[in-house]
C-alpha cells in the first residue's frame, strides 16, 4: 500500500530583512534535505510536491532530483499565516506558536488561526493523495506547524495534544496511509530513517 510521506522542511536561512515564506535552505537544511533524498531511493516513491515558500520549493528539488521526478506545488500546503507579525526572534516567537496552539479558535497577533490552518493543510494533502495520477509514495515537503496541525487530524486529537516534530531545525517527517489517511510511523527526524515503513 503506497504511503504520504509529509516532510518538514530543514534548516533555513534565518534573515529578518527577508520575508520568511523567502528564506532558503542554508547548507545544512541542504545537506540534510539530500540525506533524505538518499533514503528514499529504491523506494516506490511517484510524486513529490511542496508548499510555494522558497524553503519546502529547496527541499523539494533536491528530493525530486535524486529520485529523477518532476516535483508540483501548492500553495495550500504551506505554513500558517503569520504575514501580520512578520518575523519573531525567539523566544518571543515560541510564546507566541504555543499560544497559537493554545488558543486554536482565535487568531493570535494577526495570524491565521490555528483550526483554518489545520483545514486547509487537511484538505490540500487529500486533494493531491486524491487527484495525484501516479500510484505510489507521495512526497510532501512542507512544514512544522502545518504537520502539527495535520497530525492532530490523523491521531484524532483535540489541536494542541498532537505528538509533534521533535527536532529543532525541523527536517523530520510521518508516514501514513495514502487512502486511509492511518498513520504508519510517527515523527522522526531525518538521522532516525525511515524504518521499515
């Protein structure tokens, strides 16, 4: 049975002069992007799409690459609406992700509120597991706090009591069921591989 596999994009190239959904890879988002490209190889993998910033388009190119596909995008799958604030240094910014986790029905400092962004994500991974003509794994490069949000749908939990991306430069991913939407291997990060998923 032909698996998604929803990556989050790796590190990134942090400049607060540049709009964020602008900011690429840095060299070892790159890196660690191709060693999961490499972990895919030999694997049924048919299609590979990303969300329409720079960073999940790196990430994707580089995975579409090793494996010789074509890879799609969709604006859709991108990150939650935090236009409103632009960018957050930390610490800052982590209060304010875990008030938007906290307070999923409201709209923290601007952003789009957490149960849009989980509606959106949720239908933009079942519109290409459903429209996408080619019959094996999908690949999904987008990011954290959007797979958060999806993994609350896929584990039937209220937004908040997820099981979440653990590592802090993001670069992990879940495996689930392409029909069925069941999830088969919870977060890892990229150095954990992909099991015998």
């Amino acid at each position: 049975m032909a698996s998604i596999i929803f990556l989050t994009h790796p590190e990134v190239v942090i400049d607060p002069a540049v709009p964020v959904p602008q900011w690429p890879l840095n060299a070892v988002g790159r890196e660690r992007a191709e060693r999961f490209a490499e972990m895919l190889v030999g694997r049924t993998v048919s299609a590979v799409y990303a969300s329409t910033e720079r960073k999940a388009m790196d990430g994707a190119a580089i995975v579409a690459g090793r494996l010789g596909l074509p890879y799609g995008t969709d604006e859709a799958l991108g990150e939650n609406d935090r236009s409103a604030t632009g960018y957050i240094a930390p610490p800052e910014f982590w209060e304010v992700v875990r008030e938007f986790f906290g307070r999923p029905h409201e709209s923290i400092r601007g952003w789009e509120r957490a149960i849009d962004a989980q509606a959106r994500i949720i239908e933009a991974v079942r519109r290409i597991a459903r429209e996408d003509e080619t019959s094996g794994d999908i690949v999904i490069v987008s990011h954290g706090g959007v797979g958060a949000l999806l993994t609350a749908h896929l584990q039937k939990v209220e937004i908040g009591r997820e099981s979440r991306p653990g590592h802090p430069g993001g670069g992990c991913f879940i495996v689930f069921d392409r029909d069925s939407f069941a999830i088969r291997q919870d977060w890892r990060a990229i150095e954990e591989g992909l099991g015998t998923v």
